[in-house]
C-alpha cells in the first residue's frame, strides 16, 4: 500500500505529516505494544487491515468516525502508530476489526478473509475469577490486554488473546467466530465477537472515555500458539462457568428473529443481545421489505420506522441518522431486487355524511334486535368485552372453557350462544405444549369436543406486537384459519403482551397510549376480518382491597380508565375468600339491564355454576373453623369405630359417648351423641341390630350397635388347609342390618347389607376418614 492511498481525515490536523504532540497528562501511544498486537493478530495474515477511529464518549466534544485500511505487511507499524498519535491527539479511541479484507471500504463480516488470532472480551462481572476459570481449561492465552475500562466494582475489563499456528480462512474462519461466541457465552463475555467485523480496541493505544486517559496495555504476553482444531476441542469440553455461563448456542441463532428485533428495547453501549445499528437496521429492513412489496405505503412505513425508534432504542436515533440509513437500505434494497411495487397512499376521500335519526324515528322502529353473540347481552354484535382477573385466578383456564362451550354452541354458566361460533383465540401467554396440555385437561363432554374440533382455533404464545405490522400478519392468520367465513369472536389474552401504545410510547396506564391501542389496532383488526365480530380482551387487574373490589369490582381493572369507558361488556373475576377456591364473576353490561354476579367454581375439571345462597354472607372466618372442627370430629369418630372393633368391642350410641367423652377432643357426651345423630342421618354410621354372632347380646336400644363401612370384628384369622397345606386370611366384616331414615328419623332395615349406601348429596359432602 503506497503511502499516497493513506486518508487524509482533517487538512489542519493531519496524522500523517503533523509531529507527535506530547500528551500534558503523560499517556502516549505505545509503538511497541502496538508492534506485538500486531505480531499475534495479524503477521499471517495477507490483505488490507480495517481501522477505525473515533472520539471516545463523555469528554464534551464531538467528531466524525474516520477509517483507513493499511496493509498487513512490514510497514503495518509504523502506520498504526501514526494514526494512533493522531487519535490520542483528538481523543479518539482506534479500533480493529482483527482480520484482514480484499479492498479499501470493505467492513462488513461477509468481507473478512482471514483471521489468526481468538479473542474473548470480559467486559462485566467478577473478571479475575472468569480469567482464571479460562486459562484453567484453554490454557494460558498469547495476549491478555486491559482494555482501559472499568467495572462497577473497579476491575479492569479484559481482552484475551490466543494467536493461532495458521490463519484461519474459508469454514475455518466460521469456526473461529463461533468460538469466541462459545467462549463468551459459557463464561459471560461479549457475544458480540460471533461476528467477524466486530471491531475492537488496538493494545497501545490510548482510552479516553469519559475524561479517563488511560493506555490500551498488554498485562500478559506469552510466546504462545494454538491449533484452530485442538482450540476448539478444549473450548467443547469447557463447561460454563458456574453462576454465570451458559451452554454454548448454536450459530444460526446469535442473529436475533425479526419479532425479537422489533419488541425488545436496546441500549446503547452494545451491552444488550444486539447494539442499537444491528437493531435499528433489522427494523428499519424490516419495514422496507413491507414497502418494496406494496403491504403498506411509504407513510405508514416511515411512521413505523419512527415508532421503533421512539419505542426500542435508548436512547432514540436523531431523525437525520435515521432517515441516512433508511435511504441507504431502501437504495441496496431496489439494487437487489429491482423495482418497487409501492402501495398508494390512504387519500382522503369526502366522508359520507353522519347517520342521524329523530325521536319519531326511533320509537317507531319495531324491527327485530340483532341476536346476541352471546346472550344474555353479554358480546353484542360489534361490542367490546372485558375479562379481568389477577393473575394465576383462573382467568385463562375460564376463558378457554368458555370459548369452547360457544364454538359448539352449548350454554356455558348462563351465556348462550344462538348456534356455534367461530371462535379465533389470539393468546401470547401459554406456549404450544402447555396450551395443549391445558385443553387436554379441560373436562369437555365428547359432544362439545365434536362440536367445537373445527371452530375453535388458537394460537401458542406469540413473540410480537400489536401493532401495524402485527395487525396485518394477524389478520392474514385469521384469514387462513376461517377461509369460507370469518369468525364471530376475535379473542386477545392478555392485553398486556401485546400493547402498542403508539409512536409516543404510552404504556396501559397512559389514557391516549390505551385509546390509540383500541381504536387504532383492536377496532382495525376487527374492522379487516368481520365489522360485527365481537372482540374479547383478557386482562389483568391491579392490587386493590378487598372492600374496594366489594364497592365497585371493575375499579381494579388495571390501567387508564378509557378501558373501562370503551368496552360494551365487563367481567372480573376474583377470590372474594383467598382461601377458598370458589370465584365470583361480576357483570357489568353497557347494552343491556344488569346481571346478577355469579359464584363459580372448578369442579372435577369443569366449571360450575354455584347457588349463592349456600354462600355465608357474615362472620365467614368464624363459620370456616367450624366446619373444619366438625369435620374432624366426623374423621375421628369414624375412626375410633373402625379401632374399637378391630380389637373385637362394639358400642350402641350412647355407650360409645360415654366411654369416650372429653377424649380426642370430641367433647361431652352430648356432643358426641349429637355428631352421631348426623352422621347416621347423612349415612355415615348404619346400625347392627343383632350382635350375637360377635357374642354382643341383642340391645334394647331403638337403632342398635354403631356400624361404618369397611368395619372387621378383631383380627384376619389365618387358617391351613390340611390336605394342600394353604393358607387363608378369613376377615370378619361387621355389615349393618339397619339404618337411620333421613326423612322420619325412623330404624328402617337395609336392603343389601354389603352395598354400603349413603343419603343423596352426602357422598361429596364429608370425605374423610369415611373413604378408607
């Protein structure tokens, strides 16, 4: 390279023919680490060497990036270290990307032809202890350099450096780069050095940021050179470095999916998965693509390259940078794929003139009202719906149940659909194979599962936005779903993974960021597949007290009031008692009279429906510990039954209370009689009225010895065989021979002593002990 294709960056300061000027703070440029940084990263290596300098962050001045290309060869030295005299004087920092290109301006990783060196950056974290753990299994490194920052914690951040035996070219340059991703991922680095051109600083040069002039130095060199295949044998068998590594990642994911780009905010400084320009340009391409295919028109993308900006980048891009590389990307993009099909843009036509009716005309009107969607009242045609509830109440769970039960077109816990509806499920919480886990869980009547197969259609969990972009490939999803007709209940759950809140970057609490997201994306969704779909939103609800939720439920709906102002129809579910599994489900209905709330539950799998009047309404805590105590009074009495004649004693009812009064916490004896009053009546103890094969004489009492089920007189009796020798077990069951009538309270004769029956509604109401 002749010394006349050097760039020249500034006439009046020129690093080339201008003489060093010696720093006032003493930190120079150091020609010969500068001489070993390129010995172990570039002496190999043939072509040009990318070189980038510009003003280092915080100093108070500004300045463009100027890049040189020198050549890999004798005079490599002497040029790096004029141009890092130049930097040091205009505070700039000099960069590398280590590895060698064809031709000046050529940057890009598709460019670089070899490299000879690895490197990891530790860069965050307990570095001495993620140096050690490296050397421990890659061995010691060629260059181990401080890169002149700092960590919170005040450790300088490293670079490590193994030179290789050859330079790596062609796959074995892709095997290098994925090296130093699996390095940096197993040990907690920067991943950043996955790709090829990713640029970094040059050992001898000088560090500037924020007023902090500190020298780019080598701490370590070694005489050392590795094998690129031995190299990358040790770096297999690494494991990741406790607490903070992980397993190594295939390449083909280190470049992040398009839904990632556009939803997960990005920092400047590189310290997030992808610098802001790898963000900003996916976007940005992105949004070209839709232009150049006439999916949207070049307003709407620019407006969508603004919001990305404005949402994703922090801090945002100034709308110059922006719009540079906008145009950049949209010139490479016709290059290579010629011709745009450009979409009009949206003109604006006269509006036809707003529907107005009179009084007269109203109360004239006795056309038949449209059906409900869902009746009674609760999604009318067109209308908005509500389900709130905290998380982990059910919410999904009850929603799911729901939409099924419409799709094929069977009432569910009051709400009836006129015939089955097309139900698309939009959900972004539950995975694929949770999701069908879940609906394999639901207790669903065969004739529903039918009935519902083809018209209930949902989605797993869905990495995107709401917003334009996300509009149009949802409604494309719903077209393919219900081709023949569109679906009659569009369902969004939650609200909350899916908000856009618009180019200002609202959130939910934020009343216009809401509006916007309603009007703009859900009532656009809805007005693309069907303007009479009802659309259900499932939302979160914030904390609030308990006699807040009592006063008034739809209080607790989290975010802006404008939700609340906006929707037809609202439902809120919630745990009234924490420790109870049982729901209320409040109604709220905006198009129609008002609904008594209703108390649900999940029994056996399936929502039901419970009478409120068995609810208590007063002193709950205190009738709770009650039912608990008689419920364990009923387990021990019960098993006291089921002891007393294992060891061959049996009781009428008042004996059994008087010999076990004031024992195991039942009580006196009238208490005890009183429990076994209800225990007979619910069909829990029975009676034997002849004892005598026991060798218990006939009682005079009304109902005779207490019997439960499963009741053996004393112990299994083992008897042998004499001729084959066998033994049996011969128990001796205790079977009643009569009962308590629930109706007259009268001693009435079992039909079939060894069925054991019990009184309609009693089975399900105390099991305990009386399962055993």
């Amino acid at each position: 390279m002749s010394e006349d294709s050097i760039l020249h960056f500034n006439p009046w300061v020129d690093f080339n023919d201008s003489p060093p000027a010696e720093n006032p703070f003493g930190c120079d440029p150091d020609s010969d680490q500068i001489a070993i940084f390129l010995d172990t990263v570039f002496s190999w290596c043939e072509g040009l060497i990318p070189l980038r300098g510009f003003v280092d962050k915080g100093q108070g001045r500004d300045g463009k990036p100027h890049n040189i290309w020198i050549a890999a060869d004798g005079t490599a030295r002497e040029k790096l270290a004029t141009f890092a005299a130049w930097a040091n004087r205009e505070g700039a920092a000099v960069y590398v990307i280590p590895g060698t290109v064809a031709e000046q301006g050529q940057a890009r990783a598709a460019d670089v032809l070899q490299m000879q060196a690895l490197v990891v950056d530790l860069d965050a974290g307990d570095i001495p202890a993620k140096l050690d753990y490296i050397v421990s299994h890659l061995g010691t490194p060629t260059l181990i350099v401080e890169s002149g920052g700092r960590t919170p914690e005040g450790a300088a951040k490293l670079h490590v450096w193994w030179k290789l035996t050859e330079p790596a070219d062609g796959e074995d340059l892709a095997t290098l780069c994925r090296l130093r991703g699996d390095i940096a991922v197993k040990v907690g680095g920067d991943t950043h050095f996955r790709s090829a051109h990713q640029p970094i600083r040059v050992a001898g040069t000088v560090y500037h940021k924020h007023g902090h002039q500190r020298l780019v130095q080598i701490r370590d060199h070694n005489p050392v050179e590795v094998d690129l295949a031995d190299f990358a044998e040790l770096v297999a068998d690494m494991p990741p470095l406790p607490g903070v590594g992980m397993a190594s990642t295939p390449l083909s994911v280190a470049k992040p999916g398009v839904d990632a780009v556009l939803t997960t905010p990005v920092r400047e400084g590189a310290v997030d998965d992808w610098s802001r320009f790898q963000g900003a340009s996916a976007a940005i391409g992105h949004y070209i693509r839709l232009v150049h295919d006439g999916r949207i028109d070049p307003t709407e993308g620019w407006e969508a390259i603004c919001g990305y900006n404005a949402a994703m980048l922090r801090p945002e891009w100034p709308i110059d940078r922006l719009q540079a590389e906008a145009e950049r990307l949209w010139a490479l993009h016709v290059k290579r794929n010629g011709p745009p099909l450009i979409r009009a843009a949206r003109i604006n036509t006269p509006s036809s003139p707003l529907p107005t009716f009179s009084l007269g005309e109203l109360l004239d009107d006795r056309s038949p009202m449209p059906d409900d969607i869902i009746a009674p009242r609760v999604l009318t045609p067109g209308g908005l719906l509500v389900l709130g509830g905290a998380p982990k109440v059910g919410k999904s769970d009850f929603l799911i149940s729901w939409l099924v039960h419409m799709a094929a077109g069977v009432p569910f816990l009051g709400f009836t659909p006129p015939r089955p509806l097309r139900v698309f499920y939009l959900q972004a919480e539950i995975q694929y194979h949770y999701l069908r886990e879940r609906m394999q869980q639901i207790s669903l009547s065969a004739g529903v599962i039918a009935a519902a197969r083809d018209t209930f259609i949902a989605t797993p969990k869905l990495k995107l936005l709401l917003d334009a972009d996300g509009v149009t490939r949802i409604a494309e999803a719903i077209r393919a779903a219900f081709p023949d007709a569109p679906p009659d209940v569009i369902v969004i759950d939650p609200i909350r993974n899916l908000f856009d809140g618009g180019s200002d970057g609202g959130g939910e609490n934020d009343n216009t960021a809401m509006m916007f997201f309603l009007k703009d994306r859900v009532e656009v969704l809805r007005e693309a597949i069907n303007p009479d779909a009802g659309v259900i939103l499932a939302h979160h609800t914030r904390k609030a007290a308990k006699h807040q939720v009592k006063d008034d439920p739809f209080l607790a709906l989290s975010g802006a009031s404008a939700l609340r102002g906006f929707y037809t129809s609202g439902l809120l579910m919630h745990r009234p008692d924490e420790d109870s599994t049982q729901r209320r489900l409040e109604i709220e209905l905006r198009n129609g009279p008002a609904l008594p709330g209703k108390l649900i539950d999940k029994v056996k799998g399936e929502w039901v429906e419970l009478n409120p009047r068995n609810e208590r309404l007063v002193r709950k805590e205190v009738g709770a510990k009650f039912d608990a105590e008689r419920l364990r009074k009923h387990d021990v009495i019960l098993g006291m039954l089921l002891d007393e004649a294992a060891g061959e004693r049996l009781y009428t009812a008042m004996q059994f209370a008087e010999t076990f009064e004031n024992r195991g916490g039942l009580g006196s004896k009238h208490t005890i009689r009183e429990r076994l009053s209800v225990l007979a009546t619910k069909g829990f103890v029975k009676f034997l009225r002849d004892p005598s094969g026991f060798g218990f004489p006939v009682t005079r009492s009304r109902f005779g010895y207490l019997c439960v089920e499963g009741m053996q007189f004393g112990s299994p009796i083992e008897e042998v065989d004499p001729a084959t020798g066998e033994v049996t077990t011969e128990v001796r069951p205790v079977l009643p021979s009569h009962f308590k009538c629930p109706q007259s309270g009268l001693s009435l004769q079992v039909e079939n002593p060894a069925v054991w029956v019990y009184q309609d509604g009693s089975e399900g109401d105390l099991t305990h002990m009386s399962e055993a």
